[in-house]
C-alpha cells in the first residue's frame, strides 16, 4: 500500500477472517456476503488488484474457489499477486504408485494432497483467470520467475510479471520504521555476544529445532532470540503447551532428539562414569547435555512495523526452513532490504529468491545444523553484504504499475529493461 500511494490513491478492503474462515453454514453466507458487498464497491475504482492468500478466502477450496470468481467478475484491469503458488503438473499417478512400492507413507499422502489441491483449488483458479483475460485487462505477478514461466506455459497466461518481495527502501516513506525492541539482559552482559535471529510464527516448517541444535554446537557467547509466536490456530482447547512448542523447550532444556516422536529418556549426569581424556571430547559431550536457556530467547510475537528493527538487533539472520512449497518470505526480504547478514535454507524458495539478489544469501542443507553452526560462524566474522539491490520497492512499484497499464505488446520490452545487465 505505502508503494503504491505514490502513483494511486489505494483503499483496502480487510477479509474478515472470522466470517471467511468458518465452516459453520449461517457464518459461511455471511463471509460470501462480505465478498458480494466488496465486489459491489469495486465499480468505484479504475485498477483492482488481488493479494492472493487462499487461506484468506476460506476453509475449503468450493468456498475460496467460489469467493475468487466473485471478486473478479467486474470488467476492470485486475493483477494478481500470488503468495502462494499451488504445485502445476509435477508427481502424479505413476509417482502415487511408486510410493505405494516403497511402503513410502509419507510420499504416498504428500502426493495425494498435491493433486487434490491442484483438481480442486489451483486449476480451478488458473483457468477463471484465463477465461477473464479474453474479455478484461487481467495480469498475474509471481515472486519467481520459475512460477512466472510455469504459468505462462502450462496456463497460457498473457500478462505475466515476477517480482521478490520487497518492502523497505534506503530513505522516505520507504525506509523502515524504527521501533524500540529491548534486547534481553542476558545478552547485553557480554561484549563479544554474537545475536542470531529466528523469525514468524513457531511452526514446525520454520527449522527452530535445527537452530537450537546449531546453537548447541556454538560457543557460549553466541545467543538464539525467537521472534515470534504460536499461530491463532494452533493454539488448541486442552493443551496446556502446544506439542511442538514443548520439543523446543525440552529441546532448550536438555538434549532430546527433536525428530522423535516421543521424548527420549534425559541423559543425567549423576548416572554417569565415564573416564575422558581428550578435553574436546569432554566438551562435546557436555554440550549435548547442558541446560541452554540462558542463551536462548523466546522475544515473543512482532507487529509488521517492528521485524526490521528486530532483524537489525541481530548479528546474523537464521532461516532454517524445511521444504513446504513455499515461494516467498517475508522475513528474508525484509533482511535483504535492510542489509543483513542472512544464513538460510537451501529450500527451493529461498534458491529462487537468490536469482534476484547473488551473493547475499548464505546456503545451508535443509535440517544439517553442523553446517549451519559453521555457516554462522563465518558470516558473523565477516561484515555485512554492502551489495547494491537491483530489485527494490521501486522496480516493485513499476511492475505493479506496468501490470496496470501496459499494453500487452509492451511487458516483454519492459521486462527486458528491468533485468539488470549481470543478470
């Protein structure tokens, strides 16, 4: 919104969650009702443009299927934004059946929910969208150029654009806020104290547990602050912890293997006779049994305008996520655009993201915390990217500008001046 204000007077229309997310039928009509009561206003305005989360939209692809061809029914320019980008193609029937072979549980399910959500959610959507370029202005604007190109082939799409998030500029009303954010007393005792920063909600996706053990196998001056909090929808009636949330604490606490179903018997050191001569065996042994909360900061939730200043209270940026088919993240362009040190995931998101900005990313293998220790390591010792951003909020704002405005005969050309020279 803050980008756009400069070329459009913006009005945005909030999706109560509430009403949108419900499956109870009296409050599913009244989610459709606020849909047909946004959809009457639009007639008001000369672009529309959609921040596709199809969460937001509802609980069941019918409702969010349904809702999305309300919303762009009209006959105005209309760009879509996806954030999320459901698999195209990909593992199918001879896969389901190769799983099926190896016994291979997990696969088989994973497949199954892929080409579920594909029949009754991302195909549905693509192909209304189709339909709507061949009577209005309708643009899609991916955050990969792999989604971008994928879309135009299969999809036959008309209009397409790729941009990374991108959120804060340098100066103006683009630079990001300054909030007060108080680091933990712990950590201002040392001067050498090196801070490492997780952020979004505790999820399972997020790799916290692969942080914690790369915080194991890293000297004491080094501190884990968690910025974040559960999910509203994870927080459940008769839990007085949430499950994923107690393997970090015990995780923190003492050493139990995070990947185990069930918690495994703590090593207690009163039980123990064991003669070592080598010290940096002793060492080894002990980190894995030392209690590590002093070290490790549960910061709680942040507010939009504060995750900058919080990744600016870091020394290094962590992202240790898993591989969920995500294609965008908010956290690691916000560090981008902030100049931060970032060690990442090697996850298909993040490689994506990397085309867009070359070496400023650190790689690590999904769920290896030994090379994650020792990728933070080196990047603390080093200072920050100090690399020029080719991709900023302005290049942002012209694609969104260009989405509306530009004739089809002209994207390819517009394109081609967008993409730097190196690129």
């Amino acid at each position: 919104m803050k980008q756009l204000e400069q070329d459009f007077e913006v009005t945005v229309f909030d999706l109560d969650q509430y009403l949108l997310r419900s499956t109870m039928r009296p409050l599913r009509k009244l989610g459709d009702k606020l849909i047909a009561d946004i959809v009457r206003r639009l007639s008001d305005f000369d672009v529309v443009n959609i921040q596709l989360e199809h969460g937001t939209l509802g609980a069941t692809p019918s409702d969010i299927v349904r809702r999305f061809e309300m919303l762009i029914e009209h006959s105005k320019p209309l760009t879509v934004t996806f954030h999320t980008v459901l698999p195209v193609g990909g593992r199918g029937l001879r896969d389901l059946a190769r799983a099926v072979r190896h016994l291979d549980r997990r696969t088989f399910f994973e497949i199954l929910r892929e080409m579920r959500s594909g029949r009754e959610l991302g195909n549905p959507i693509m192909r209304t969208l189709v339909k709507r370029q061949k009577r209005a202005k309708t643009s899609a604007i991916f955050h990969t150029r792999r989604d971008a190109r994928t879309h135009r082939l299969v999809y036959g799409l008309r209009r397409v654009f790729d941009h990374p998030l991108a959120f804060y500029g340098g100066q103006g009303t683009s630079a990001p806020p300054r909030t007060d954010i108080r680091l933990p007393s712990a950590i201002k005792q040392r001067p050498d104290t090196v801070t490492l920063g997780v952020f979004g909600f505790v999820s399972p996706y997020k790799g916290i547990l692969t942080a914690i053990q790369a915080l194991r196998r890293l000297p004491d001056n080094y501190h884990l602050m968690i910025f974040g909090g559960l999910h509203p929808n994870d927080i459940r009636k008769g839990y007085s912890v949430h499950p994923y949330l107690e393997r970090i604490i015990s995780l923190v606490t003492q050493d139990y293997d995070p990947k185990a179903l069930t918690k495994k018997e703590p090593v207690i050191r009163e039980q123990l006779n064991v003669h070592v001569d080598n010290p940096d065996l002793l060492r080894q042994v002990m980190s894995g049994m030392r209690d590590i909360s002093s070290r490790v900061h549960f910061m709680g939730a942040v507010r939009d305008d504060e995750f900058a200043s919080a990744i600016q209270l870091c020394d290094v940026v962590v992202l240790p996520y898993e591989e969920v088919g995500q294609t965008s993240s908010g956290p690691l362009a916000i560090a981008n655009d902030v100049g931060a040190r970032i060690v990442c995931a090697r996850n298909k998101a993040f490689l994506q993201y990397e085309r867009y900005n070359p070496r400023r990313l650190n790689f690590f293998d999904v769920g290896n915390y030994l090379e994650l220790a020792q990728r933070v390591t080196s990047v603390a010792d080093s200072p920050p990217p100090g690399l020029p951003l080719h991709y900023t909020v302005e290049t942002n704002r012209a694609v969104y500008k260009a989405s509306f405005d530009l004739a089809d005969a002209q994207i390819e050309a517009f394109h081609r001046e967008l993409v730097p020279k190196n690129d």
